[in-house]
C-alpha cells in the first residue's frame, strides 16, 4: 500500500499541470515578456521537422521584397515530402512561395525561398546566424524544409524564441492566420486545425517527420495577450495544445491601471498665466496581467516636457506606454488637464491693438 501511494504522488508530481503528458517536450511562454507560463523537458534537444520553416520564413522576411518575381528552378520542384507543387519554368512571386511554405508546408517551397535568397548553403547559415542573434545556444539547422538530418535539432524552448521573433512581423501574422489562399488554380490550405477551432487561434506551424514525431508550434492572443504553445514529438499535439493554451490564459487577470482623467504628470507652463498643468489619461485603461506583473511594470511618456501658452484643455499632449522590459503591454493617448491663455505682456502687438479697442482678448 505504501508503495502504491508513493507512487501515485511521484505521478502526481511529474504529470503536466496543463495536461499535455503526450509531449516529450513542451512549453507554453508568452510572447511579448518571453515569460514561461508552463514547461516539460523543455531544453531537450530534438528533431523539429517542418516547425523549421518558422525561421526560414524569418530570415526570408528578413531578405525584403516579397513580391519579386522568380522562375522556378527544377531543382526547386525535385524535393521529397509535403509540397506545393512547384513545376520547374513557372512564375510566382516570393510571398506565394512563402504561403506554399507555412500553409502547404512545400519542402520544395523551402528550397525555393533559400535558393532566390542567396543560395542554399548560404541560406542555411543565415538561419543559424539568426539563431545565434537571438541567444540561442541549442538550435542547429542543415536545411531550410526540417527534412531528417542528424545535426538538425532544437528545443521547445528555443522554437518558441523562434516563433515569438516572427510573431512580431505582420507578414508573418497574416500568413501563418490565413486559412486558404489562391495563387491562379492552385489553392493552399492552413494545416493548423487550431484555426478553426480554438478561439483567438493566430495558427503557426505544423510538422511531422518518423524521425521527429508530430511537432506542433501554436500560438493565440486574448484580451490583448499572445500565448505560444510548443510540443515536440506529441501524438496527441491537438488536444494537448487546447489545454495549454486555456491553462495559460486562465493565469491572467484583469487588472485597471488607470480610468479616463487620471491625472498621469504635470507640465510646466512658459508664458502663460499659469505656471503648469496637469496631463490627463484620456480613456480607461484595462489589461491582463500574470501575478507579479503589476509590480514589473514601467511607466514611458513621449510627448514634450514643458510646453508654451496657449494651452488648450483636452488636446492631446502625447502617449503613455506601460512596459515590462522591451514589451509594450499597453499605451493610452494623454490630454491637457487644463488651459493656460497667454500673459499680456506675451501678447503680439496685433493683439494688445484689438483688446484696447474692442476688448478683445
């Protein structure tokens, strides 16, 4: 009996709170303070399969110019796997190579994209070159599709630095989010069931080699909140990432950091007939915090910081940013508390004239 209930509590103790026990590595982080919201085995190096063509669609981002047109190679449509069917002398523009690459997840599309942005080999390099700029220690590429090699790897953790980096490109939001899209008669479809299923689902990447297992890179944003999931070799990746995402969310609260009028600074005044006054928040300002994170956040105001008559209540005096560190988290529009007219002696002539004869002023 003793052994029985010691070895319920070791279970107990080792099963993943969010419930993706399947996984033989996951973590779930969010994506704007890089915050770990939950992790199993999460710096294991492994096997990623097609989630690498989240860093090819970086570094190809990176490269610019997505709409220049390139003559497919053959080559480019001799690559094994999943495809976009690329047919060697036809015509298509980058950013169709790079919705064949994310929805259809085309190896040939992969090899397309390095091949028209500096070469293969090159390409390679620049992918472990971004890997290296991002601080990551235990990603390696060999090639651009996440097609098995041996020294083609990387961790939970890591890919969801990957993908928290891409997020942060509005090409790649609206390519990873779009269910289908049409280049002449070939239509690619989003393999992200998350899409359809999971409220604020931003979709991301699927993978799967026998090599690998089923990986799957995830993300969604509520209430202003972008969450990754990632699981690595997890058979039962859908379900599982359904319950780490809603785990995640359920650890955020809504917190007030300030309401409509709130006096946020002062402002001093030249040449006025006051000497300041006071900036106001201009709406009400309401967002999701984790615990801790209220005491984490910083205050940045841009706008002026002193300010010349005539001050005109309720026009807008610049921007308030709350940050936790590089993450803006919210930012509300500031307005003059109050109004300061000019002092007679600041007066243009034309106006003292007008004042002495009709009182003007």
């Amino acid at each position: 009996m003793k052994k029985l209930v010691c070895a319920l509590m070791f279970l107990m103790l080792c099963t993943p709170a969010s419930g993706a026990i399947s996984a033989k590595s996951a973590v779930v982080v969010d994506a704007d303070t890089g915050e770990t919201l939950y992790e199993y085995n999460a710096d294991e190096r492994l096997p990623m399969a097609s989630t690498t063509k989240i860093m090819t669609a970086l570094v190809a981002l990176g490269e610019g110019d997505l709409d220049r047109s390139y003559t497919v190679k053959p080559e480019y449509a001799q690559v094994e796997g999943s495809s976009m069917y690329l047919q060697a002398g036809e015509t298509l523009t980058l950013r169709d190579t790079m919705y064949g690459l994310m929805l259809s997840s085309g190896n040939d599309a992969a090899v397309a994209i390095a091949g028209e942005c500096g070469g293969y080999d090159a390409f390679v390099q620049k992918m472990n070159d971004k890997a290296t700029a991002l601080g990551l220690t235990d990603t390696h590429f060999v090639n651009p599709n996440g097609l098995p090699a041996d020294d083609h790897y990387t961790t939970a953790r890591e890919l969801a630095k990957i993908t928290a980096e891409a997020l942060r490109d509005p090409v790649f939001r609206q390519i990873v989010s779009t269910a289908q899209y049409t280049v002449g008669e070939r239509t690619f479809v989003n393999h992200n069931r998350l899409l359809s299923s999971y409220e604020g689902a931003l979709g991301v990447k699927t993978g799967y080699t026998r090599a690998a297992g089923r990986c799957l890179v995830s993300a969604a944003e509520r209430n202003g909140r972008t969450v990754i999931a990632v699981t690595l070799n997890d058979p039962n990746d859908w379900a599982d990432h359904a319950q780490m995402l809603d785990a995640a969310f359920a650890k955020y609260e809504p917190v007030t950091l300030h309401e409509a009028g709130d006096e946020i600074a002062t402002l001093r005044v030249f040449g006025g007939d006051v000497d300041s006054v006071p900036l106001h928040a201009q709406n009400d300002l309401t967002v999701y915090l984790l615990p801790g994170e209220r005491e984490q956040l910083q205050t940045v105001r841009y706008g002026d910081r002193i300010c010349y008559a005539p001050v005109a209540r309720t026009a807008q005096a610049g921007q308030l940013e709350y940050r936790i560190g590089d993450a803006v988290l919210a930012r509300d529009t500031l307005v003059y508390g109050g109004a300061a007219l000019l002092t007679p002696e600041e007066k243009s002539l034309p106006e003292r004239i007008l004042e002495r004869i009709f009182g003007i002023g």
